[in-house]
DNA sequence: AAAATGCTTCAACTTTTCTTGAAGTGTTGA
DNA sequence: TCAACACTTCAAGAAAAGTTGAAGCATTTT
C-alpha cells in the first residue's frame, strides 16, 4: 500500500458522518444497504448522505452498486486491515522488540 | 473504545504531514524523536509541525515527554491496534461469516 | 546575567471541507 | 406516457482545518 492510499481511508473516516456510515455498512455484512435505507437508520438527508459515500467509495472503503432504482452499499474491511498493516511496517525491525511498542502480537510480524 | 476516541485517531490521521509524522514515530521505535529531529527530518517549519503534534498528541497517537529544552515524542501503536477492533465490532456476528466479508483471518475473532 | 536554543502559542490569512435546497438523471409503476 | 421514486450533481454559503511570521516561555550555555 501507498502513502496516498492510506490517507484517502484515514480522511474517509476522520467525518463522524461517514464513520457511522462505515459501522453501519461493516454491521450490515455482505447484504450491505440501500443508500435511502442508510438515510433514515442514521438519519442524513439523501443530499448530504451521497456527498459522504462519495468520499467512503473513492477511497475504496465502500462499494456501490445499482440495483434497480436503488443504490446498495458493501464495506470493504479488508482494505481497513490492509492500512493498519502500512502504518505498522517497520515497527519491529531494526531492533526495536514488541514488547517495548506494547503493540498486539501479531501485528509487526504477520 | 467509544465513537469519539476513534474519530479522534482518524481525524489525527489524515493529514499527509501528521501521517508521516506518525510512520517516523512508528519506525523510530521506543526511543521516539525530538521535535527539531522530526522537523528537519521531514522537512516541516517548527511552528506547523507543533500544531499537528498537538493534534496527535490529543488524539493519544503519540506521547509527549520533556528531555531538558527538549521535547521527545513516540507513537502509541497500540492504540492504532486497537481502533481497528472497534471499526470490526460485529462484522462477524449474526450469522455473517468472514469468509465473505474478506476480512483477514482473526480479525473479527479476537 | 545575558544570549542562545528548542519549542509552543498567538493572530491573521488562506484553503479545504461540510451542509443544504434546487435541479438533474435514471428507474419503476399506474 | 406520465407521475412517483431513488439517488446524485450543482451552486452557494457556513464551518473547520492548515499555514506562516511574530512573540512568548522555559532551559541551557557563556
């Protein structure tokens, strides 16, 4: 993963709107969620809603397809997991233990 | 972990300048860096490298220790780790598996 | 004590992001 | 075909975040 890539999900998610859209749609599992269905469970307005799974979904974060005149959004999780592995590269090389990072095992050497 | 702590660590992440300061604290290890270090390091006036270090340090990202007229800072990796957690709560439940979610195994097991 | 160093705070400006109503696109049902 | 529906795009104003030089505070050196 690139720098560039890592900050357009950290800006995705720095929104507490599209943080609770996020959850929603991770909650939702693979079935996801119409946007109009999103709409009223967080209760956005349709406008402002589709300006914030615009952001999630150009980041990667989020899916979209068409589904009749309906619009079904998926979380894509992976990519999440993916980004935590970019910003912990190197965590634990050169020396430096896990133990003093405190950081889960796991994490520095998958 | 509650909705505004990670909001939060989002927030604090996504800024270029606060991401590489973030990633140079991660690589650095537990030694952490001086301010000075960091700032010629990557390149960033003193006064805008504070405003993001505060923003990091608010959000729990790094921790700030005075050395003397020093002022040496060290990334909290496990406080990443575990936003991570909170973005997965669930993602697993009610009879959605990982399998089709995609997500990375143990991740939403824990 | 005075000057230098390291860093932060302040104030002002610039830039970006957010929000909302109005208008637009495509789909479905009467 | 025409109205209703689901959602998006557009435009404009409001709010938030980023950047910079000058000034401030604390520590260290001379």
């Amino acid at each position: 993963m690139d720098k560039y890539t890592a900050l357009q999900v950290f800006e995705a998610l720095s929104s507490g709107v599209r943080l609770d859209v996020f959850r929603l749609l991770v909650q939702a599992g693979p079935e996801g969620r119409v946007a109009g269905d999103i709409s009223s469970a967080l209760d956005i307005p349709p406008t402002n809603l589709s300006f914030h799974l615009k952001g999630l979904a150009q980041a990667g974060l989020v899916t979209a397809e068409q589904e009749g005149r309906f619009q079904r959004y998926r979380a894509n999780i992976a990519l999440m997991v993916d980004t935590i592995g970019f910003l912990t590269e190197n965590c634990c090389g050169e020396g430096v233990s896990c133990e003093l990072t405190g950081v889960a095992e796991g994490v520095c050497k998958p």
